[in-house]
C-alpha cells in the first residue's frame, strides 16, 4: 500500500519541566508504537531547531504533539520550514496544551495550512487511546490519497476537466487507457493464465468454474491486474457502459474482487466515488459501496448497484447485469447494520454524508441494479435528490461521520450532513 510518509514531531517549553514532558511523551509514544509510523527522536524545544526539523519532514505529513503550553511559536517555525499543506496537532489537556494547539492552528491556518486539532483530557485513559486510533486512521487516509495514481479506462485518449481537477486538488496522477486499447490489452491474455484466474472466480464467488464466460472475465481480471501493475497504479475505474456494449461483458465481478484485495476499483469512471472508495478501505479496513439513490420516501433511503465488493456481503449471487442483460452482475446481503454514506461533487469542494440503519438489503424486488439497500435515517429524506453532490453514494461500514469530516476537511472539502440540509 503506497502511503506518504507520516512523521510525529513533539514540542514542549522548558519551562513546565523536562520530567514532565518527557514522561507524557513516553505516555504517547507506547500508544504509537503499534502504527509503525516515524516519531521524531527528540523533543523539540528550540525555534531554530524547529525551523530545521520542517525542513527534514516537508515531503512527510506531520502531526505536531503539543506537550506543553508555550509551543505555538515551535509548531509555527516548524509549518514554517515544512512548507506543509495541512498539519494535525495533538494535544491534552494539561499545563495549557490545548491552549498552544489552539494558537498553533489559528497560525497555520493564517497561512492558508489547512489545520485539525486531536485531543482528550486524560492522557491516561481508554478514550484517549481511541483518540489517537482515530486520528491516526485519518492521517493515514489522507496520506494515502495525496500523491494518489489512479488509472482510468474510458472512452477518451485525453484528461478531462474532472482528471484536471483531481490531480491538482491531491497532487495526484492520472492514467487514461481507452476502451479500445484495453479491449487489445484482454485479448493478449494467454490461456495459460486464464485457467488459474478462472479457479479464483469460481472459489470466491462459489459457482461451477464452467459457468459461461468465466474464460473473457479472467481475461478481463488479468488485463486489469497488468494495468495496474505496469503503471504502479493505487486505484483504478472503468466506464462501465461503453465497455459491457463493447466487449459483450461487464467489469463487475473483477471490480469486486480487486475491492475484495484492497484495491480501490470503481464503476462508471467516476472519481469523486473512486475517492470514496479509498477513504472507505483505510478508514474501516473494508471496501466501500458505490450505489444509486433509486427512490426516496418519508425517512427510507433506497440504493441500488451492480456489483459489490466481496469482503461486506453475504449470500452472495451471480445474476445478469440490469440494464444490459450481459454477464455479469453480483447480488447480496450486506453485512453490517448501520452505514456511513458519502456523496462528492465533482469538482472535489463538497462532500454530503449520512448515517442510516440497513433495513434490507440484497435482490428487495425492485426494477433497478441488482444489489439493493434500503436505509432508514432520523428524518424525512425526500429533498435529498435536490441536495446530493453526486448521484453516486459510497456506503461506508458502521457509523464514521467523525473520521470521514476530518478526513475531507484535510483534504480540502467543504463537509455537511444531509440532516441539518433536510431539517
């Protein structure tokens, strides 16, 4: 997993005490150590010795430990010498910790350094261990993301508007392969390789490894494990219309299985869900769900799409694909009770998200994708197709407002939920 380097940097005024800080730190430290993430082998104490240590980390994403009060000049030269994009600062409650942390974000954000403050009271305590957890998850989210290669198969030989706006928003980078040139790419699949990748399908998705057109789909498999290989990329979508009318086979069952690996591989070669989709996998370590909002009636949400990562669903069929009637889609259960969604506009500036109970969800009846979902939420939902950024909704196992608000607002987005829209 391809990850930006993250670096934990602590600070402390001399004048609360070196036994002092140096024993919170040590506090903290154990908590760390299970991430696997770089701290900062001394306390930082000196502006000019901070002004260096930015340096050292600009290509790192910081996070600044506020031990003390009295850091904010400290955090402020350190921002300085990083020329940092966004920083996170941790902090607690004691010998005015928090106060610094305050102050410290105040300046960055003075800046134009977008800036997010973690702290709990007791340093000692279960919710602080669950403080870090959280922050760290967000940290790593966003370090993910930035510097992001995202392959895209489409109808097109250029970036768009869309591509533009991505890559200059998360200094990413943007492959295009066309529909045709992927399509020469399958073809160069050798037999050899097909039968293995055939077995795999058929294991995961329990059918008979005789199932018609499992040979084209391992052939899709494989020539999307290439791109994704030869381009080093970290995530990928296809246009999956242009290519099913092309090729006379969805992508379904290959973008669930890459969701199922860990690779972010989404539908319609529609980014700001493929952003969703990373933000799903590193913040709850299980795949998202891109989905439609089919209908929307009093407090039910009902969602619809045609393939579903294997990792987050169960009974699990393999059906024709809704609109198109070509092989193949997937349908099955979820297999949490309450979901996050996130919808994202496409020029990466708002993101709406909410939090539903999962009523039902697998083949409900309804004349729309295969795989559905109907949510209940604690309001009335009728006005959100006048409200959503995006027709595409990522759904997010369990409830992770929290982490996926901090997690755009580092990013740059502007966040809101859909209850204080709707109410």
């Amino acid at each position: 997993m391809k990850l930006q380097p993250i670096v934990v940097v602590p600070f402390a005024s001399e004048i609360h005490g070196k036994e002092y800080y140096v024993a919170i730190l040590d506090i903290i430290s154990r908590y760390l150590s299970k991430y696997r993430i770089e701290l900062h082998s001394s306390i930082v104490t000196d502006v000019d010795d901070a002004e260096k240590i930015g340096k050292k980390y600009s290509q790192f994403l910081p996070v600044a430990i506020a031990l003390t009060g009295g850091t904010s000049k400290l955090i402020d030269s350190f921002v300085d010498g990083g020329g940092y994009e966004r920083l996170i600062i941790f902090a607690h409650s004691e010998h005015n910790s928090l106060a610094s942390a305050i102050s410290s974000r105040n300046k960055a954000e003075r800046k134009g350094v977008i800036s997010l403050i973690y702290h709990c009271s007791d340093i000692t305590s279960s919710i602080c261990i669950n403080v870090i957890d959280r922050m760290i998850r967000v940290a790593r989210a966003v370090a993910y993301i930035i510097g992001l290669k995202v392959g895209v198969i489409a109808d097109k030989a250029v970036k768009e508007d869309v591509e533009e706006t991505f890559e200059s928003k998360f200094r990413a980078s943007i492959v295009v392969k066309t529909i045709d040139e992927f399509l020469g790419d399958i073809e160069m699949v050798s037999k050899d390789e097909v039968d293995k990748v055939v077995e795999k399908i058929a294991k995961s998705l329990k059918i008979e490894s005789s199932t018609l057109y499992l040979d084209k789909i391992a052939k899709l498999y494989l020539a999307l494990r290439r791109f994704i290989d030869n381009e080093k990329l970290h995530a990928v979508t296809i246009d999956c219309f242009p290519f099913i009318m092309k090729s006379g086979i969805t992508p379904c069952i290959s973008l669930a299985l890459f969701n199922e690996e860990g690779i972010a591989a989404g539908c319609e070669a529609d980014l700001p869900s493929l952003l969703g989709l990373v933000l799903a996998r590193i913040i709850t370590g299980r795949s998202g769900w891109i989905a439609n909002i089919v209908d929307a009636i009093s407090d039910k949400l009902y969602l619809a799409h045609c393939t579903i990562a294997l990792d987050i669903v169960k009974n699990l069929n393999v059906v024709q694909h809704f609109e198109t009637g070509k092989p193949y889609a997937l349908v099955g259960e979820y297999i949490g009770d309450t979901v996050t969604l996130v919808s994202i506009d496409r020029d990466f500036t708002t993101a709406a998200i909410a939090t539903g109970r999962v009523v039902a969800s697998g083949n409900l009846g309804l004349a729309v994708c295969r795989t559905q979902m109907m949510l209940e939420l604690d309001y009335v939902v009728d006005l959100l197709p006048n409200i959503a950024p995006n027709n595409h909704h990522v759904v997010l196992y369990g409830d992770r407002r929290k982490e996926l608000i901090e997690a755009l607002y580092l990013l740059g987005l502007d966040v809101v939920e859909y209850k204080d829209m709707v109410i």
